[in-house]
C-alpha cells in the first residue's frame, strides 16, 4: 500500500475528517480514547451477537479493500474458499478511510465475522478491549511465518488475534549505479555511516534525501534509531504510553538523531516524500531511508538500479535486526454468527493458496507466508521478502504502533519542530511527554 501524498490526506487516514481540523484541547476533550477517534458513526456489518453456535454454510467479511486491485484480489481470495470449503464469503466493502473511521463502533455494533485490519497496536488495542476474537487455534494450523510475524498478531494477553496478509519494509534505498562509480560500501555501524555521509558531501551529494512536508516520513527515522538504541520492546512500550519521553533513553535517540541530522537533505519541512525520492532517481542524494513504496518514482528502466540495506547497528548488543514493517491482514470479531466458519476463512487466508492468488492478483504486493510462490517477484521484492523474513521484530510504524490522536497532534508538530530547531531536544520531550499523560489517560 502507498503512503499518503499529502499531509491533508494523512490526517483523513489518521483521524475523521469530522475532528482532524479541531484545535488538539478541544480533540482531546471529546476523545474518550483511541477507539473514539477512529469511530464516529457504524459500519454496516452483517454479523450477529448469536454466538458460535451456527452452522451456516456463509460467513461475512468487513472489508477497507475499496481500490479496485485490492477489491479483486479479496474477491478471488473469497471465491476459492467457497470452491474448497463449501462455505459462501459474504464481502461488506467500505470506503478505506471510512472503515478505519467507524471501526470503534463498528467493532461495538454487529461486526462481520471477519475483516480487514494491522497488525501492532492496532490489533492490540481492540483485543485487550474484548473487540475481537482469539485466534490462536487458527496459528496452530498455519505455516510459512516467521516468529516476528507471530509476534505482531499477539494480543497482550499472549494470544493471537490476526493473520497477517501483506506487508512493505522501511530501509535505507540507494542506487547501485552510483554507488559503483564512487566505491561506496554498504555501513554496518553508525559510525560507517557518518563516515559514509561525510564523503558522499565531498563528492557533491546529499547523503541522505529527506523530506517531512507532510509530517509522516520522520516517523520512520525516530522508529528505527529507537528500535536500534533501545530495543524493539522499549519502541512499543514507548508508543503504548508505558515509558517516559523525558527519558534518558529517549533523549539519546534525539541526540543521536541531532548528529545524523547535517547529513539529512536541507529544507525537509518543505519537501514531499516524492520529491526526495526524485532526489535518489535523479542521482543528487546517495541514500533514502523510507518504505519499499519509493520505486514508484523510478522510471521502469531505472528499477534494476534499486538496492537497499537496513538501517545499521548502534548497539551491538541490539543488532539491526529490527525493522518497521506494516502488515495488513484480518482479525476475528468477538461473536462471530459461525466462529467456526470464521476461523476456516482465516486458515484459508494464512495458506500458501492464499499467498498465491495475492502474488497473482496483485504484482504490487508483498505476501506475508514465506510459502507462497514469489518466483515472479522483481529483485528488489525478493530481497525485501528476504529481510523482512529475517527479522527477528517487526514494528508497525509510529502512526501504527500507538494512539492516532497522539501521532497526529503530538507527535507531528513535535518531529517537525525538531527538524527546524534540534537544539531544545529536553523542552521538545517535557512537552511531548506532558502532552502523552493527556492523551492516554483521556
């Protein structure tokens, strides 16, 4: 899935158009937690409160896949389960943005037996919230996913709640062209790193393209410092409201970030995420940190030039295997009218047949089962595949792994202002931290 061209387009994903204008006091005043945010009105579902007791032959499904690529792909997904199982899959679409809108009071109404969701935070809160359904059974019957997989679909509880479908990692992209005519190697340190950047300025580049007009794209580079510095656990203690931004752990992730920030492309706060990538095609900066979407603004010809690495180590003691990687999937609801119905829909989804009709259906996405037939994927697909299999954590990016209204009001303005002026980082993260005690226990 690619990221939101623009910052009005973040907010409508983060947030209803109903409350994104509001001033943020005035936001959290009516926001009765994460789930109030998300749901301002009912989605039409088709399930029951009858329980699990049915044995109807259909089951329902909620679905945000309203583009047509993804709307097919579910279609063909639903129309072979039917063909094996004998049991009719009823798809509810609803506009993308509007499904994760209304999702709070869709999920407390009368839900489809199954629908569409992330993984992460997001998955977690609607568990520990009693929202959804446990589908640990279901895990016991799948194969093709990696611990870190497993992970991100476990509730806090310790039970899962998700399969995951498809998924695109954040790296560090670059292309081979250039990096051949300079002799540049890939870092494995910070340091590297630095040294890296340093000659990549020599040579007249900017070593790193940035660009944060639209408040997103920093996320991603506060993630992966953290999740390199701290530790995957600190990063999503972190964004649950569990730990303190005032510190000393956090502090050392904006200190190390303030270093890194001269190597960053000028003037990012003025920049889209496109045009920082035309920076990378265009062979002005050396390297790009951001998600496997940035090909899109290569020319088809330029796409064999593509290569990443993952962000290098800063503690060896954490190593570098840790990366955000947003996965999308489906979730159980609570009482669904066939539970049993439900969890073979959810079995089917997490197969290898599954993996293949999305590869099939869709050559844009990356499937989440290791067993699915990828031998059509491009190099660059195949690698990231490979990464991200090889991870040993995998995070859901910032606007994923905690409260929107907390990315959005908070943290946005925050990063930004960083971006402009690093030089107040213990005032940027008292506010940042009284402004979290707000929210979460709003």
């Amino acid at each position: 899935m690619s990221r939101p061209r623009s910052q009005a387009e973040y907010l409508a994903r983060l947030v209803p158009p109903s409350v994104a204008g509001l001033h943020r006091r005035s936001l959290l005043a009516g926001t009765a937690g994460a789930g109030a945010l998300l749901g301002t009105g009912l989605l039409a579902g088709c399930g029951s409160d009858s329980g699990s007791g049915s044995d109807t032959k259909t089951v329902s499904v909620g679905s945000n896949a309203s583009d047509p690529t993804p709307k097919d792909v579910l279609a063909k997904l639903t129309a072979a389960f039917q063909s094996s199982s004998g049991i009719q899959a009823n798809i509810n679409t609803v506009d993308h943005n509007t499904f994760q809108e209304n999702i709070n009071n869709y999920l407390q109404g009368k839900p489809d037996d199954v629908f569409t969701w992330f993984a992460g935070y997001r998955m977690r809160f609607f568990a520990a919230k009693g929202l959804a359904g446990d589908v640990s059974d279901v895990w016991g019957k799948l194969s093709g996913f990696s611990d870190a997989f497993k992970k991100a679909s476990t509730g806090d509880d310790g039970k899962q709640y998700f399969v995951p479908a498809s998924y695109y990692p954040w790296a560090v992209f670059y292309r081979k062209s250039v990096w051949q005519q300079h002799g540049y190697q890939v870092p494995n340190t910070l340091d590297d790193l630095n040294a890296l950047g340093a000659q990549m300025k020599k040579d007249g580049l900017n070593p790193i393209a940035f660009a944060d007009k639209d408040g997103w794209p920093a996320m991603g580079t506060f993630d992966i410092l953290n999740l390199r510095i701290n530790g995957y656990q600190f990063h999503v203690d972190l964004m649950a409201g569990k730990e303190a931004w005032t510190s000393d752990k956090v502090r050392k992730v904006f200190d190390t970030w303030a270093g890194l920030l001269p190597l960053h492309q000028p003037d990012a706060l003025g920049r889209t995420w496109q045009e920082a990538a035309q920076s990378l095609q265009q062979k002005k900066s050396g390297m790009y940190l951001l998600g496997l979407f940035v090909a899109q603004q290569f020319n088809d010809d330029e796409q064999d030039d593509i290569d990443f690495f993952t962000f290098p180590e800063i503690d060896s003691t954490i190593g570098a295997k840790a990366l955000d990687a947003p996965i999308d999937g489906y979730m159980m609801a609570r009482k669904p009218k066939s539970e049993a119905n439900a969890k073979k829909l959810l079995e089917f989804i997490g197969s290898v047949d599954a993996a293949n009709i999305m590869v099939k259906g869709d050559p844009g996405t990356l499937v989440a089962n290791s067993g699915g037939d990828t031998s059509g994927y491009t190099a660059l697909k195949k690698k990231a595949a490979e990464l991200v299999g090889s991870a040993t954590e995998i995070a859901q990016f910032l606007d994923r792994d905690t409260r929107p209204d907390f990315a959005s009001t908070v943290i946005i303005p925050a990063f930004q202002q960083f971006i402009k002026d690093p030089k107040d980082i213990g005032g940027l993260l008292t506010s940042i931290e009284n402004q979290k005690k707000s929210i979460f226990t709003s």
